[in-house]
C-alpha cells in the first residue's frame, strides 16, 4: 500500500500516523491533499473566488519586487554606453514605474555603477509603491471577506489583538492565513518570536478598555479584548526552518508564547482585579503550508498546550465531504479537542463566542490551505527566509504579503537589539552573501492631531537610523546596511513619507 493510502486509511480510522509514514508525507508535493486517483484537491467550504482575488493581488504585488534585479542586471550591461543615463532611465520608467536616482547614474562611467544602493533604493521604491496602492490593490479581496468587526462583536469580542512572530513568513496572516477582513477592531504588532511587550499590552488594555467604557467602541458595552499569540513552526524541517529566535525549537515556540499569554492574564488581574483580565487565544502556524493549529481555551479560558486542532488534519479527513458534513465535522473535532484527557485535560468546553470565533477560524484556514496547494504545490518553494527588507521602529501594515520583510519592532535599538540581530542574521543568507546590501527601512507613525507629532517621529527615525549604523559599523562602513527613513500618519493621508526625499524636494 502507497504511503497516501496508508495515510488515508489511518485518517480515516482515526489513528496517527506512524512516524515513517509521517516523514513520507513531509516529502510529498501536497502535504495536505491525499487523495485517490479520480479525487481533485477541491474542498466544500473553500472560497473559490476569493483565493482567486487574493492571488491576483499577490502576483500584482510581488511583480513589483521580481523585476528589480533583472533590470538592474540590464542596466548594468550599459554603463559604459554614451547614452547611457537616458537608456537606464527609460528602462527604469518601463520595467519598475519609477525612475533611479540621478547622481547614482551620472558618474558610473568614472566609479563604477553602486548597485548595492540602486537594488535597495528600488526595493524601498517598490515598497512604497505597493503601500500608496495597497487600496486599489486589496479592493477587490477585501469585500468579499466575512470575518470583520461585525463578526468580533458576535462573538463577544470589541477588540482582536494579535502579536505574531516578526518572521516575514507570517506577513500575509490576516487577509490570507486568517482571512480577516481588515478594520479598527484588529490589531496587529509582531514580536520576535511572538515576545510581546506584557506592559505595553497592559497599556494597550487599558486605553481599549477606556475607549470601551467610554461608549467610545460601538456594541462594547458587553464585550471583551482578546489577546491572540501567533508563534510558527516548519513540518518538514522543523530543525532549521522553525522560529530563529527560539532556534527552531517548537516547544520553546509554544511555552514562550503560552507564558506571555498568561503574564499578560496576570497582569492585569493583579492591577485591576480579579475577573478584569482579557480573554487569551493561542495559534500555532506551519509556515510551510499555512495550515493552523488552534488551541482550544476551557471553560474558565486557559490555554493548554496540548490541547489543539489541527487545520491541515481537518482539510485531509473533510476533503470529499458536503459543507454541512464537513462544517459537522469541524464542530466534533473542536468538541473532541475540549473533552480530551491526559495532558490535554481541561475544565469544560470553552465560552460560546471563543467556539464560534474558532470554528470560523478553522473553516477559513481550509480556503489557505487550498490555496497554498493551488499556487504553490501545497508547500512554499521557498519555506524559509525571502523577505525584500526589514522594517525596524514600527510596522506598516497596509501591505500584508508572505516575506514581504522582516519587522524589528523598537522605539531604541538597544531595547530591539534581538530583533534586529535576527534580522541581520537572515539578511547575512539573503542579500550579504550574494553580494548584496541589507535595505532597513526605519518607520514610525505620527498623528497629525497632535501639534508637533511629525517632528517628533522623523527625530525618532534619525536616532534609531544612527543607532542601527553604530550597532553594525563594519556593514556600514562597507555599504553594506542602507536605511531609509519614513513617517506614516495615523490620522491622514501620508502613508510611508520617505524624509530624504521630502529634505531634497524643500532644498534642505
């Protein structure tokens, strides 16, 4: 019997499978698709025309980016030419939509064409690019996605904070991974190795629970802030492409993650009493194929981390099922998950609203992971590292695409020093090593409603930009580190104002 039959067979009986046939299915083109020879990968409850929209959005986005080279490897080859500024140029405006800096160009006959600083001028350009038409790009997936504020609220929930791993990997979660539609009820700030910051959360809590008590947050009145941790996990190389900051160890992934779940319960019982403390949900991600597993809380709502179901599981056991008996299905595996023993043991079935938000999850997920196996084989080509940047200082979430950079979340690099160390690390394989320069693009909000906030957050790209270059001085000195400072406006139109250029447009 052929390891897609025995796997089927087990799955079919419940059973897990044996670890040789575990290790076949790590090697196979489709991880979570095995089927019979007259079945197709297509599943009840998946978003045909959703995962159609979302791929279109990628492959608009990720074309901006894929060019870069290619042209620049062109422009190269004419450096020597008479003409060979106006040709770059063209090409430029033709291949990228922008034109290169000009002092770049207009001594490279004499010094050499810098191409370490035009690919991560045009990596910054096109990110930019994406970011001033992420609206336009992401219109047409956006209104087809259910799970929105409206859906939260349904479920008892006025607020959905969510802190993955920074790891680029985990980039597209929302709209892809999740299928969020985005609104002002998610929030998003990653973490290196999801680590997220118990007192700044505390305050985050806090402010939310004000705007809330206030009347401020329409249907909170009775509603409750969940707190989501994301950590991330490779199947078929969890001993290299797991989370870099817990060494791909997927125990400490899930431990570290659990701990900071419960510190932040703690917290704010110990301050504001008992009962106070925000609801807690934790999600684990194979960034190899983007299936989940969800922890399911208990009735009091503690997390166990043994305690999960398991997306990919889900797809392969429903795959072949009406959507009334696959949406049965998923319910008795959510029911199996609350009423397991042993380690998994908990205290009763969990809250209404968190089953309900689960389910969903569960159910959406299947659509990604049909989408991974559409576009993508059933496992990315490249399970790694590919991001185009780090964005150190804070995110900008209006481009949310698989590896579209790594993000070092700090207000000084001292405090981010492990995230941005991780972050050079994966640039070492990415860019360094090919010759290339690592491009940081150094980020920070500001609301124009408060008088002088611009000001204070391009001072704050400039400190951390200094910081960054002291902390990595041989990169510098090489020019091999390239940072570009940008402000975005949490309140208006201004979305990823690059400085330098606003500081040449103005003449100083």
């Amino acid at each position: 019997m052929n390891t897609r039959k025995r796997l089927a067979a087990m799955l079919a009986a419940g059973q897990a499978p044996a670890k040789h046939v575990a290790a076949d299915i790590a090697s196979m083109a489709n991880p979570a698709c095995v089927i019979g020879p007259d079945q197709r990968c297509e599943h009840a409850l998946v978003d045909q025309e959703l995962n159609r929209r979302l791929y279109v959005y990628e492959q608009r986005v990720r074309g901006r980016f894929n060019a870069i080279n290619d042209t620049l490897k062109v422009i190269s080859s004419l450096q020597h030419e008479r003409d060979f500024v106006a040709r770059a140029q063209n090409l430029a405006r033709e291949c990228l939509g922008y034109e290169l800096p000009q002092g770049l160009l207009d001594d490279a006959w004499v010094t050499g064409l810098d191409l370490r600083a035009l690919q991560a001028h045009c990596v910054f350009r096109s990110f930019k690019e994406s970011v001033d038409q992420a609206e336009q790009d992401q219109a047409p997936w956006r209104e087809r996605m259910t799970l929105d504020a409206g859906f939260f609220q349904s479920c008892g929930f006025h607020t959905v904070d969510i802190s993955p791993c920074a790891d680029g990997r985990l980039q597209g979660l929302l709209p892809f991974v999740f299928r969020f539609a985005p609104n002002d009820a998610v929030y998003v700030k990653a973490y290196a190795g999801a680590m997220f910051d118990v007192e700044s959360d505390v305050a985050d809590w806090t402010h939310r629970e004000l705007d809330r008590l206030s009347g401020g947050i329409p249907g909170g009145e009775e509603a409750n802030y969940l707190k989501v941790a994301v950590y991330h996990y490779s199947t078929s190389n969890p001993c290299q492409q797991g989370c870099a900051f817990h060494a791909s160890n997927d125990l400490h992934a899930v431990e570290h993650a659990l701990g900071r779940l419960n510190e932040l319960r703690d917290a704010v019982e110990n301050t504001f009493g008992r009962g106070a403390a925000p609801a807690i949900l934790m999600i684990g991600m194979d960034t190899d194929t983007d299936a989940l597993r969800i922890h399911v809380p208990d009735a009091s709502g503690v997390v166990n981390a043994h305690r999960y179901v398991d997306s990919a599981a889900l797809y392969r056991a429903t795959l072949g099922q009406s959507r009334d008996a696959a949406r049965a299905s998923i319910e008795a595996a959510v029911s199996a998950a609350e009423q397991a023993e042993g380690w998994g043991h908990g205290m009763g079935a969990c809250q209404p609203g968190m089953r309900r938000l689960i389910l969903a999850l569960l159910e959406a997920n299947l659509s990604q992971i049909e989408y991974v196996i559409q576009h993508h084989a059933g496992r990315y080509t490249v399970i790694g590292h590919d991001e185009e940047l780090i964005c150190a200082g804070e995110a900008t979430t209006h481009v949310q695409l698989r590896n579209m950079y790594y993000y070092a979340h700090l207000d000084t690099v001292e405090e981010g020093a492990a995230d941005m160390d991780v972050g050079i690390k994966i640039f070492t394989g990415l860019n360094l090593r090919h010759g290339l320069a690592v491009p940081v693009l150094v980020h920070f909000h500001y609301s124009s409603r408060v008088p002088g906030s611009r000001d204070r957050a391009i001072q704050r790209c400039r400190r951390v930009k200094s910081a960054i270059a002291a902390r990595y001085p041989q990169l510098d000195a090489g020019g091999q580190l390239y940072c570009q400072m940008a402000v975005s406006d949490l309140h208006g139109g201004e979305r990823l104002g690059f400085i330098e250029d606003e500081v040449d447009n103005h003449g100083h």
